[in-house]
C-alpha cells in the first residue's frame, strides 16, 4: 500500500486489486468511442474527452478539455490507478462542454 503523511494523520491509499481493474478494463473498452469525465488525484486533476482506446493499465483518451488549454487537444494515456472519479455519458445524460 501507498503511504501518504498529511499533517498529523497517515493516509494509506489502498491499490486497485486485480478484479478491479479488469472490471475498469472491461467497462471502459464497453464504452468506446464515447465522451467521459476523469478526474485524478495528481495534476491536471480532469479530463473531458472520447475514449480513443484501452490498453492493460490505462485509458487513451482524446482529451478536449482540461484545467489548461495548453493541455488540450491532446491524446492523454490514463493509468487506471490514477482515476479517482470517473463519468461516461449515455444516451440521454451528457456530459456540458466545459470549454470556453
């Protein structure tokens, strides 16, 4: 386990077991070709993007909106230990465009 000292308290962040990330695997690779919202602990902390593919331990996504415009507009490789959060629209709830 990942250790994480903040203040007073030790957080320990427990990594994903081998089932869980199959199941991301497997639901994320259902979902290609559509739009999702990612967000992680580390920066640039959201992507808004199309699933472009999925490999073994992360998500490609072309990413149309993050915190920077610098980093938009790009392929982004997410590692599934990464995502702390994660939307995919469906047919009747999407996903607002964020980008200005």
């Amino acid at each position: 386990m990942a250790k994480y000292k903040y203040k007073n308290y030790n957080i320990k962040k427990k990594k994903r077991s081998k089932e869980e990330h199959s199941c991301l695997y497997c639901y994320f690779k259902k979902n290609l070709c559509k739009r999702a919202l990612i967000m992680t602990p580390s920066f640039p902390y959201l992507y808004v993007g199309v699933i472009e593919d999925v490999l073994k331990e992360c998500v490609v996504i072309d990413v149309e909106t993050t915190h920077l415009e610098q980093l938009e507009n790009r392929i982004w490789h997410i590692n599934f230990e990464d995502i702390e959060v994660f939307y995919i629209e469906d047919d009747g709830k999407t996903i607002p465009n964020l980008s200005s």
